[in-house]
C-alpha cells in the first residue's frame, strides 16, 4: 500500500534551519509530482512546495519563496524540504503529498525562541 512517511521536524529557534524529508512507497514515485503542505493551528493545509516527477521544476508558496527549497531523489524514493530562515509563522505541521492523493502522518516544525 501506499506510504508516506515524513521526518525532520522539530523545535528551532528563529532564523534557524530544518530538513524535512519524506519516505515513499508502495506506487512509482519517479512518476509523481510530489508536494509539502502545512497545517497551522486552526487554519487550513495550505501548500508550501511543489515538484515535478523528475525534479526539474519547482513552485513555491509566495511567503516561503527564496527560503525554502524542495527537492527530490528519486533513486530513493524521497522528498526533501530544506527549511531556512525559519520564522515563528512557519510553525505547523508539515505533510507531504503525492502518489495520487495520498498523505503523510505529517511532522510537526515549531519555530520559537
């Protein structure tokens, strides 16, 4: 069965870093766009990154442009999202996305001093 499975999360104090990564499988992954997603408190999943099957092209939510970057090893069959001058807005559990509609358990980033 399909699986997702995210890690990396955790607490960092602002303008610190993360990577976040996510382990697939269970469906052809080097045929997928994947993407990261994430879910404040009492706000709704917004996506945060989008990549294309094979890596090539990317798109990102206008308020982590320029900070955060997605990438993909599709040799491993995983979705990365470095995180970098993180703020206490990007605190949220992070999801990722793909395979034809299919979630992670998500990781929760808390950005706090």
């Amino acid at each position: 069965q399909v699986q997702l499975v995210e890690s990396g999360g955790g607490l960092v104090q602002p303008g610190g870093s993360l990577r976040l990564s996510c382990a697939a499988s269970g469906f052809t992954f080097s045929t997928y766009v994947m993407s990261w997603y994430r879910q404040a408190p009492g706000k709704e999943r917004d996506v945060v990154a989008v990549i294309s099957s094979t890596g090539s092209t990317t798109n990102y939510a206008d308020a982590v442009k320029g900070r955060f970057t997605i990438s993909r090893d599709n040799t491993k069959n995983t979705v990365y999202l470095q995180m970098n001058s993180l703020q206490p807005e990007d605190t949220a559990v992070y999801f990722c996305g793909g395979g034809g509609g299919f979630w992670g358990q998500g990781t929760q980033v808390t950005v706090s001093s």
